[in-house]
C-alpha cells in the first residue's frame, strides 16, 4: 500500500512529522520574549504541516541530543532587570536523550545572605539521583524566594533545561528547606501548573505574617488544593515548633489540602535527619505525578494578572469588591491566636472548573472574565461545547481548533501532554447568589466555627 500523502506537506506522512519535529525543536529553542521570531516561526509551520501532522510532532516533542554536559554543571541566568541568578544542576551520567527524566527543584534556606545551594542549609549529596535531573537555584536577601523575581526565575530555568534535555513535564517537583520550603508553599500558591507536587522541609507558610519576609502581593489558600504535599517539620525546631506548625496543618486539611504530615522527633533547625529521609520523598514523588489536563481545578487570582492561570482556565479580570468589603475578614486561615496566616491585601475572585467529556462547569465568585484553553485531549472538537456557570448555560456552540493557537500554547509552555488548539473567551455574568447553596457547597462549603479555613 503507498504511503499517504497529506496535501499540507507533500511527503508521506511520516516524513511530515518528522520535519515538523524539527520545527519543534526550532520553537522551543527560541528565547520566549523573541515573540516576532516566534509567530513568524509558528506561522511557516502552520502553513506548511496538518493540524493531525502538527500535534504529532508536538507531542512527540523536539529532537533531543546525546551531546549533551553531564554530572555537576554551573549556569547563571540573568533576568529582566539585569540580575544575576546562579544556579547549579546535575545530570545523570547515563543520561540518553530517548528517555524522559523527572526534574528535582531544590531551595535552599538562610536567604539572609547568598549561599550555594549545597552549604548550610541546604541538600545533602543523597538528594541526587541518577534517575533524575536535579536542579539547585540560589535566593538571598534581595531576591527572596517567594518574590515574584524567584518566580520567574525558576520558570525561566525549568525552560532552560527542558530545552537541553529530555524533561518529564509531569514529574516536576519543588522542593525547599527552611526559607526555601516557605518559598515552596508560596510558589505552590502561583505557579502549581508547573509542578506535579510539593515537599516543603522545616518551612512555614506563615512566612507571610512577617513584615520582614518583603512580601510583594497576596497568596492564597485556595490554590494550594490542586497539588499533593510532603510537609515535614521537626519536633525541637526553634525556629517552626512543630506542635505550632500542626495547629497550622489542621486548618489546611480542613480546607481539604492534601498534605501528609510528618514531624521529625528529636530534630531542631537543622537537616542532619534528612538522609534517612530521602526513600520517603521519593515515594511521594512517585506516587504525585501531574495530570496535565486535570477534570477538576480550583484557583484564586487578582487583578494584576500575575499568577492568572492554572492549566486550562485563565482569569481575564476580576470584579470590584464592594465599598464596604473586609478583605482581611475574608481571610479563611486564623490560628488560635487570631492571626491570619494568609494576609488579603488586594481584590480579587475565584473559581472551581470542572469538565465532563464537552461540559465544563463553573462556580465563580468575584470573577468577570476567563479563557477556557481547551485541547483535544479534554474535549470533541467534531462536538458542540456547553459551559454553564453558576448553574447557567453561558454558552453552547462548536469551537474549532486552531494550528496557530495551539502552536502559540505550545510555544509558551513547552509541555508535550498539555497542548491547547482553542482559547474560549467568557464573560462570567451569573452571580454567586443565584444559587448560593451549591454554589458554597462546590467551593468548598459554608463558613463554620469548625471549620476557619476555607476555600478563598
């Protein structure tokens, strides 16, 4: 039988996604703020394969090298700004570019001053594993971890490697000790569509209340449902006593985290215990890896549009609180003492999405417009899409796939399992209080005196 020929390439079909993988490999090596180079780029490949050749191709991914540094290297990246970001990472001496490798983050703690990773406070060698790449950034006292800086910074360099080697997109995982793993529950709260899990060690995510930690914006519990823990804490730590950082753990699970718990006996401030501990950390990352298109997802965000988008939902804009609004009374997290742990400065809304075959349902409050990202994995683009929100139909109707989209998705987020070839634009206009019973319930339930942690 001859091979088919598809009328976008003019060669057999095979060769088409090959020298469209190519295409690939040229899109992920641009530098993301290139954007003239990247549509003109995404434009030739849209003209010239399918849109079945182009999806291939992408979930494929690029062609990766064998030529590549193994064992310990050393980077810096420099940001938008001018700033310098050390960074060091270890690559497997086996490492073979056919075989998709899991990313290990480590932060490190003491961001009081600049310190290798590795140092005081920081991993042990044991971290390292063969079956695993593993990445060590810096923070010290001008760029902190939970700054929006460090944010991007680790964005930039997860880009970074996933460019020179074959990363598992779904096996990503932050991990982070004392200043770090406080960094590692506020990173959790912006940027959970990169990470499959948390292991946050001897941290707290009460780093907030401390006017010293520079806090630049709000975080927000809500957010903090979408991704399993790891938390560990130590029984003597002076600095985070443990029976402290349970009373903060209980809240958290009455909220509905999910989180396992374990605190260390006999261990203070310090991280000599850690060795023991690494077997249990990797069955948790085994046990936590992503859904790259998830049927359920909550998310929070304000109007600077910062941390807007969690997967396949991003929020446009939010609605103005009312003039008489508490935002600090909207606080759900408050210890014995009164103390908030998540501190609400600013406005903004939230949402539960979930998606059924082409049904997507949405509970929103304070929210006035989104972007549903929908791909071919999650919906039947041959079907129509019905989205209903607040127990309201908002819209029903075919979307048609788009080569230019998806390419553009692809471009931003360099993810082989979570391609997007349609965007979905609404106007959330249906209040909360139409049906505020299911509503509540869908978000997470009424306020109780048993429970003083809620969905917000």
């Amino acid at each position: 039988m001859p091979a088919v020929t598809d009328p976008d390439c003019g060669y057999p079909d095979f060769t088409c996604v090959e020298t469209a993988r190519q295409g690939v490999s040229l899109l992920w090596a641009l530098d993301p703020h290139d954007t003239q180079s990247g549509q003109a780029l995404a434009s030739r490949l849209a003209d010239q394969f399918s849109f079945a050749q182009l999806i291939r191709a992408l979930r494929l991914g690029p062609q990766y090298s064998e030529l590549v540094d193994r064992g310990w290297q050393q980077g810096q990246r420099v940001g938008a700004e001018g700033t310098e970001f050390p960074y060091s990472f270890h690559v497997p001496e086996s490492y073979s570019a056919q075989t998709s490798y899991p990313l290990h983050i480590y932060l490190h703690g003491y961001t009081a001053r600049r310190k290798a990773a590795l140092l005081e406070y920081g991993w042990p060698e044991s971290v390292i594993s063969e079956q695993a790449i593993s990445l060590f950034p810096e923070a010290w006292a001008d760029e902190l971890w939970w700054h929006e800086s460090q944010t991007q910074n680790l964005r930039a360099l997860v880009r970074i490697l996933k460019q020179r080697y074959n990363i598992d997109e779904n096996r990503i995982y932050l991990h982070g000790i004392s200043d770090g793993g406080s960094g590692t529950w506020q990173q959790a709260t912006v940027d959970a569509t990169t990470y499959a899990a948390f292991v946050p060690v001897i941290g707290n995510p009460n780093v907030n209340s401390d006017a010293v930690n520079q806090l630049e914006r709000d975080y927000y519990p809500l957010n903090l449902l979408n991704r399993p823990f790891l938390v560990v804490n130590t029984e003597k730590d002076p600095v985070y006593p443990g029976e402290q950082m349970n009373q903060v753990m209980n809240p958290m699970r009455a909220l509905g985290v999910d989180l396992e718990f374990v605190l260390v006996p006999d261990a203070g401030h310090e991280t000599g215990w850690l060795d023991s501990f690494v077997g249990e950390i990797e069955a948790f990352r085994q046990a936590s890896p992503r859904q790259p298109i998830p049927e359920k997802l909550f998310w929070r965000a304000s109007a600077d549009g910062f941390a807007d988008r969690f997967h396949w939902v991003r929020i446009d804009a939010t609605k103005p609180a009312a003039p008489s609004a508490n935002l600090e009374s909207a606080n759900p997290v408050v210890l014995g003492t009164g103390q908030h742990i998540f501190p609400r400065t600013t406005e903004s809304g939230r949402l539960m999405a979930m998606r059924e075959n082409n049904r997507i349902m949405i509970a929103s409050e304070g929210v006035e417009r989104i972007t549903l990202l929908l791909s071919p994995d999650m919906i039947d683009f041959s079907r129509p899409v019905r989205v209903i929100q607040n127990d309201h139909l908002i819209f029903a109707g075919r979307v048609s796939p788009s080569r230019e989209t998806m390419l553009k998705w692809a471009a931003t987020d360099m993810d082989r399992s979570m391609l997007f070839a349609a965007e979905l634009s609404l106007t959330l206009d249906v209040p909360a209080a139409i049906n505020r019973a299911s509503n509540r319930a869908a978000l997470g339930g009424p306020p109780s005196r048993a429970n003083p942690l809620l969905p917000n």
